[in-house]
C-alpha cells in the first residue's frame, strides 16, 4: 500500500506541474500579434502626444521623436520648429550624417513655404544609407508649427508614405491641443484679473471711510478693521493661481462681510451654514465674492438691513454651493433673456451702490471651464422674493487643485 501510495502522490505531483506550466503559458499567449501590434501602437502614441502637449520644443522634440518613429516605423525622424530649426532626431548616426541633416534642414524650409508635403532621394548621396527623405509640415488652423522629417533606407510605398502624413497630422493635433491649454490659460489669468479690476471701489471707498469713522471713537476697532482690509486686499489681489480652497475663500469673504457689517451695523445679517467635509473642495479663485457681493447689494437695495446665508453642503460627489438674501429679487424673464449680469437696479438704489459689480457671467464661465457644462451657475429669484444663486462643484477633480494662497494674514 505504501508503494501504491508514493505513485499516486508522485503522479499527483507531476500532473499539478504540468498544469501550472500549461497555465503560465497559456497566459503568455493570451495576446496575439495583432493584438500587441495595436497595444504597441497605442502605447506610441501616447508616449508622443505627453510632451508635444507642452508645445513643441527642444525637452519636447527629444521626447517625442523616439515614439514617433516608433509610429512611422522609419529608420530616423527629426522635429523641427515653425523656423526650420533641428530640435530633436532619433535614428542611429549612420542614418544622420552630417550631409543628411543638411538636406533634411534644407527638405523641412521647403516644407514649411510649400505648406505641404515634399521629398528628397539620396539626401546623403548616390549609394548613400539613406534613400528618401519625407518632409511633412505641422499644419494647424492657418499656419505650421514645425515639420516632421522622416529618413528611410527603402523606398518608401504609399502606405507608409500616407501613414508618415497622418502621424504627421496626430502631432499636429498635439501641439494645436497644446496651444488651446495655453491659450484657455491665459483666458482664466485674465478673466481673474477681469473679476479684480471689477472688485467695487465704492467698497473700498466706503470700507476706508468706515474705518476713519472709528479713528476716534473706538481706536481698536479701527485697527482690528483695518487689519480685515488689509487681508482682504491681500488675498483679493494675491499672485497666485486660477484655483483656491474652499476654506480659504469664507475665509475672505468674512473679512469681506465683516467691513460691510461695521458699515450697516446690525441691519446686515449673516448665516452660515457649512459642511466641515466640504472646506478642502478646490473653486475657482474669487468664485464667491461677486455672489455675496451681488447679495450684499441688492439684499439691500432701498433698505437699511437684510439677511444673507451662505451655505455649502457635501452632496454625493459634488459640493453644492449658495449664496441667498432677502431682498428684492429680480424679474426671471431677465435671466431667460441670457442676460445673466443683467440684475435690475432699483430706483431706490443709492448712489453709492449703483457700482455694485456683479460677474456672474465671469463666474459662470470659469465653472463651466473648469468642470465642465454640467457645473454652471443657477440663479433663483423673483419680483420681492429674494435672491439666490447657486453652484454645484466636484470634490475631486483632475488635474485640478487649490495654489498656494501666499497670505500671512491672521486667518
């Protein structure tokens, strides 16, 4: 029996091996050459599209140029920039010789004036290692942001002839995306600044002169509110980036509030109502102060005391965001009209707020560019209702995260 036993548990042991064997081989060819051909292919592409998404130049050229060859399935590529010059080639030396760079150079400024597709033979000479050179332009809407020159030591066929030119456009592509980051960029730093100029110099008018009053009558409530302004400014006018926490932006619209308070005096009222889970959500820098602002101001309008509430709560994956006063509320038909900085100025405004800046819209656009169309601003009112303006952001959102503040106020 115990003979017996020993085969039976050497034949076990054998079968579970050959098993395993068959196992990890068998997932070894789970992909067939098609397949990995594809998965090459698209790994390439990414690996190119990462850097020339930085725009095109020398640290991005010499990133690239490795998968775009890669993709052309050529013997050597080089970049060259909108004034035909070598910022970066991949290939081996015997393919670019001194002779052959030469001639590519010479082949990408004919490319770039043509505004088209141009070949050379021999560019080394007869019997040189290279047979063609293929020079195809990075064309965007109306003008070309470098050109793409590809060596072969065959004669290239159309097929690969036509796919030189379409990887030729995928960088193109790149680089246009690239543009239109940096252009959407320099969009948000102005439209901060826009919202900047726009901050209401009656406020400040009014808030320095608020201060004055307490001068004398009330030394340390002066230097506590001029310590407010002082932050206020600061944060408002800050050299930071487009994006902020949530907390710090209470943060300055209390200060904010807190000079309108020694203003009105007890006649502005204030609620807050804020989850403590929402206060890291990443918004978009001064997204608030035009809502509370705009609260303040027609809160109000022909009257000397209203209520303002303030309140952000965490719903699901976004945080919902409002700002509501009391006051006299506006006609809906505006709204619709698309019109939305269009808010109605009472008669029974006085001077001194007829100022008021509003940038809804501003804010609205920024939402809606930052995270998309889903995430505008909505605004609900009517005639002697009230005011109440409203926003949903997500919690997390990527490639999107709250600058440094750079302030040292007392927070």
């Amino acid at each position: 029996m115990s003979g017996e036993l020993i085969a039976i548990l050497l034949l076990g042991g054998t079968l579970a091996v050959v098993l395993f064997i068959v196992v990890l081989r068998t997932r070894r060819v789970v992909s067939t050459p098609h397949e990995r051909a594809v998965h090459d292919t698209l790994a390439a592409a990414a690996a190119a599209a990462h850097p020339l998404r930085d725009g095109l130049t020398d640290t991005s050229a010499a990133s690239a140029v490795g998968p775009l060859r890669a993709l052309t399935g050529a013997e050597g590529v080089a970049l060259f920039d909108a004034d035909g010059i070598l910022l970066g080639r991949d290939g081996a030396d015997e393919i670019w010789r001194p002779r052959v760079l030469t001639a590519a150079s010479a082949l990408a400024v004919e490319a770039l004036n043509a505004r088209r597709r141009v070949l050379s033979d021999y560019p080394g000479g007869d019997g040189g290692l290279v047979r063609k050179l293929i020079a195809a332009p990075l064309m965007g809407d109306d003008a070309s942001s470098g050109v793409l020159v590809v060596a072969t030591v065959r004669q290239p066929g159309p097929g690969q002839i036509g796919a030189i030119t379409e990887v030729a456009n995928y960088a193109a592509t790149q680089l246009q995306l690239a543009e239109l980051d940096a252009s959407r960029a320099r969009l948000d730093r102005a439209e901060v600044l826009a919202l900047r100029a726009q901050i209401d110099p009656h406020f400040i008018y009014n808030a320095l002169g608020t201060i004055a009053s307490f001068v004398r009558t009330d030394p340390a409530r002066a230097r506590e509110l001029i310590l407010d302004f002082a932050d206020f400014t600061r944060y408002s006018f800050r050299a930071a980036g487009q994006y902020t926490a949530l907390a710090d932006e209470l943060r300055n619209i209390d200060r904010y509030l807190t000079l309108e308070r020694a203003r009105f005096g007890e006649g502005l009222g204030v609620r807050l109502n804020v989850d403590p889970e929402v206060l890291g959500v990443v918004v978009p820098f001064l997204a608030l102060q035009p809502l509370v602002e705009n609260a303040v101001r027609h809160g109000l309008a022909g009257r000397r005391e209203g209520t303002i509430t303030i309140s952000a709560h965490s719903v699901g994956t976004t945080c919902e965001i409002s700002v509501e006063d009391d006051g006299v509320g506006m006609d809906p038909e505006l709204l619709r009209s698309g019109a939305i900085d269009a808010l109605p100025r009472s008669d029974l405004l006085s001077q001194e707020t007829e100022g008021a800046h509003v940038g809804l819209t501003n804010v609205d656009q920024r939402l809606r560019s930052a995270f998309g169309n889903d995430y505008g601003l909505i605004v609900d009112t009517g005639i002697g209702a009230g005011t109440k303006v409203s926003m949903r952001v997500p919690k997390f959102a990527s490639g999107i995260r709250a600058d440094a503040t750079g302030q040292e106020g007392r927070g």
